[in-house]
C-alpha cells in the first residue's frame, strides 16, 4: 500500500462544499471526498503549525511537553518507521518552518524538496522595495513578512508560479518519475491557504468582483474593527480564493494520481492544521481561544481499493494518522505514540476512539493573572498572545479554560454553533465534567505534574 498524505495550511472546514459550504468552489475535494471516509468530528491537537506537524510526525501531543520547537531527534517518526518497513520516502513543502533554521522535518526522508519563497522566506533580496497592497498598520509583521512575501513573488507571472500550484505540481513530476518504486511514502506540504492572500485576480472575482478599495493580504491579529465593512468582505474574499486555488491544484495532483493507475493501492489523506478567523467573535487571525472556525478542521481519507467511502462522528485528532498507518502497514509499532489507529473506523467500525478531543496552545508556560485586554488591535494581540488556552470538545459541549490567566468559557454546539453564548454558569456541571476529562487525558499522555498542576483548578467553577 502506497501512502500520500497532503497537508493544506489554515483550510477552514466551513470553506468546503463537502461540510457544507454553499458559496465557495471546491469541486475537487468535494468528489475526492466522495470515495474516501470523511471525519465529521476531527479537530486540531497541538496548536499551531509546526506543533501540528509534530503531531502528525510522532504520534504524540507535543502541546503537553513543548512548544514551537525543532522536531525533537530522540523520538520515532513516521519517515524513519515507514523507511524501516521498506517504504521509499519523499517530502515536497512551501511550508518554511517545517524546513528552515534547523527544524528538521527532512528527517527520515529519502529525499526532499523546498518550494522556495512562501511568507517570510528570506528568498529573494530584490526588488529593494515593494509597494503594499494597503495601509502597513492594517497588516501584521509588514516589514519582515509581507515585503519579504510581495519581493519573493515578484517574478510571478501564470497561476502555475503560485505556491499551491507549485507544490502540487512537484508532487506530480515526483510521481512521474517514482510511481513504480513501491511502496512509497510521499508527504505533500502547502502553506497556502495561509496569509498572505494574494490569489490570481480571477480567484477572488468569483468572490467579490469589482472591488477597488485596500486589500488587506495580512490581517493584523486581534479585534476586526480596524476594517471597514467592505475591507473585511474583501478579505474573505481574497481567503475563499486562495482555498479555491488550492482545490484545483489538488484536484490536478488528484487527477495525476488516478492517471497514473495508483488510486487502487494507495491510501491518500488530506487534511489541514487549524483555521482562521475572518471577522468571526469580532477577531481576525487564529489568537487566543480555540473556537470551532479554528479547532475543528477537515480530514478525509481514502482507502485502496475504494473501500469504505463513508462519514464518522467519531471524536478524530492529528495524533492518529501516524498509529493508523503503523497498523494498516504492519510497520513497527516505536512503542512512543499517543494517538489512536484510525483503522477500525476506516474498516467500517463506529466505535468512539475517545471522549474528548483536546485542542490546545502549549501548556508549558507560566500562567499569568487575568486582567482586561486592550482595545487596539497592536497591544490586543500582544497581551493576549501569551495566554495559552485548550479546548475540550465532546462534539455536542465545548470547554475553553487554562490555568488562572484564562476566564472558561462553555458553548453547547447543536443550540449554538456559532459560539456567541457562553453558558459557562449555567451549567456549571458539564464544565466540571469536560474539565475533569480534561485533566484526565493530560495525566493519561504523561503529562509533567507541573504542567497539570496549573490547570487543575476551573476557575469559576
């Protein structure tokens, strides 16, 4: 059995037709989603990118021991155990971190290959200067991403030369010239749709044609209200085509796929790390608390052979995927892993794998005490950066607490989707009782007593 694994940065689960979005195109993944087993309840573990990758990679919740961090060298990942059982290796990126300053996600791998110039890449030194697409208070980091960003893309002339595109395209020549060295393992990594947003212009005209104001490509992180009605409808735009522009370069890499004759052995997942708020509890960005347009992320997967195309309920996080291929391989169990194999629910079983999903920010930091946040989006962000909230979701409650810096918040999902009614002290007992779960699980992962310490506590409860 072949595996690839895609990996779409910040694709919000409610962009997709396939959970039920009714405006934006995605063709593509919605008829992939057609012959795979789709995961109604999957959300984030370890937040945000390069934690997730952590997870994915080792089977485990980095977010209880670590932070943004290298990928640590003295724990078993998927590469190495999949090399070890026989499988030919490859990783093709555009995602930075995963690549850059010594992060070492090319461990394990046979080969691999860096699509240059996404976000922050020091990549180009030329053009010296760039003009910016609206006001720099409007944008986050505008010296040391979005100029670094518009002078990577500068030589962009066809949809072909944007990052999505680019990375899928690799993927396609690699399987061109690799198809046939089985078993393989090729892992495809697209930073976009993360800002910037920047999409062919035919892209965001199917979203709001005819616009001429400011395009804010890269949000500041905080309260929206620095954006007037029109800009924020823009930008939602300028997002919803980036996330078509990656379904279509996907949908070609799907293409490839079946021409190729491989969709009958191969086991193909797609999934993305978290989303985005665009407007959404009055913020912009993926800051402070986890709710669901952040935390509960897409996940479909199909099975050789086309077996099993159906949708779970069943409570789905990252830390799966790595024991679910160990076991469908035979691979070597590293006796390290956290997650839980997905196998009996791609079999056709329901069983529930867990309780509770927790999706969480890392825990290792001291915690501060509460106080009000400011109303400017600049100081916003900074002061609430440093609080590092979990969510703990049971599919119908969603807990959002942390140590004594964060003030709980519980929202019913069915009456409220949405998330604008905090019904923490109305019912105090489902709080107490996805709290409870809450420190159950983080004792039952190894969790240090120090960490758990802080969180033991509910406040207001």
């Amino acid at each position: 059995m072949n595996i690839i694994i895609i990996i779409s940065d910040t694709l919000r689960r409610d962009h997709l037709g396939l959970y039920g979005n009714t405006w934006i195109h995605t063709p593509y993944l919605d008829r992939f989603a057609r012959r795979c087993v789709v995961f109604d309840r999957a959300y984030c573990g370890s937040f945000p990118t390069i934690p997730h990758r952590t997870d994915v990679m080792t089977g485990r919740y980095c977010f209880t021991y670590t932070d943004w961090a290298p990928l640590a060298r003295d724990i078993p990942v998927l590469s190495q155990v999949l090399a070890k059982a026989g499988y030919l290796t490859y990783m093709i990126v555009d995602t930075p971190h995963m690549i850059r300053d010594g992060f070492y996600f090319d461990r394990g791998f046979t080969g691999w290959q860096w699509i240059r110039g996404q976000e922050n890449d020091r990549y180009l030194t030329a053009p010296a200067g760039v003009e910016l697409p609206c006001s720099p208070e409007k944008l986050r980091e505008t010296t040391r991403t979005v100029t670094q960003y518009l002078r990577n893309t500068s030589l962009r002339q066809h949809e072909d030369d944007y990052f999505a595109p680019m990375t899928m395209r690799a993927a396609e020549h690699w399987l061109e010239r690799n198809y046939k060295q089985k078993p393989f393992f090729l892992y495809v990594d697209t930073f976009d749709p993360h800002e910037p947003w920047d999409p062919p212009q035919h892209y965001t005209d199917m979203y709001d044609p005819g616009y001429q104001g400011e395009e804010v490509i890269y949000p500041v992180y905080g309260p929206a209200t620095y954006l007037t009605a029109a800009e924020l409808k823009h930008t939602r735009a300028l997002y919803a085509g980036e996330v078509t522009m990656v379904d279509r370069a996907v949908g070609r890499l799907l293409q490839k796929i079946e021409d190729l004759g491989l969709f009958n052995d191969t086991l193909i997942i797609f999934t993305t790390d978290h989303g985005f708020y665009i407007g959404e509890h009055n913020l912009t960005g993926k800051v402070v608390m986890l709710y669901e347009e952040v935390c509960h992320i897409p996940l479909m997967v199909h099975l050789p052979r086309g077996e099993g195309a159906r949708r779970s309920a069943s409570l789905i996080q990252p830390a799966d995927i790595m024991p679910t291929l160990v076991e469908l391989t035979g691979a070597e169990d590293p006796a390290t892993m956290q997650g839980k194999s997905l196998a009996p629910l791609l079999q056709g079983s329901e069983h529930a794998l867990r309780e509770v999903a927790v999706s969480s920010w890392a825990i290792i930091h001291e915690p501060r005490e509460r106080a009000p946040l400011a109303t400017d989006p600049y100081t916003w962000f900074e002061q609430a950066r440093g609080l590092k909230p979990s969510t703990v979701n049971d599919g119908e409650w969603a807990l959002i607490c942390g140590a004594r810096d964060v003030e709980p918040e519980l929202y019913h999902l069915p009456s409220d989707p949405a998330q604008e009614r905090n019904v923490f002290a109305q019912h105090l007992d489902e709080a107490k009782r996805l709290h409870a779960a809450y420190i159950e699980f983080l004792e039952s992962v190894g969790t240090s007593d120090e960490f758990v310490a802080r969180r033991r506590q509910l406040p207001g409860a």
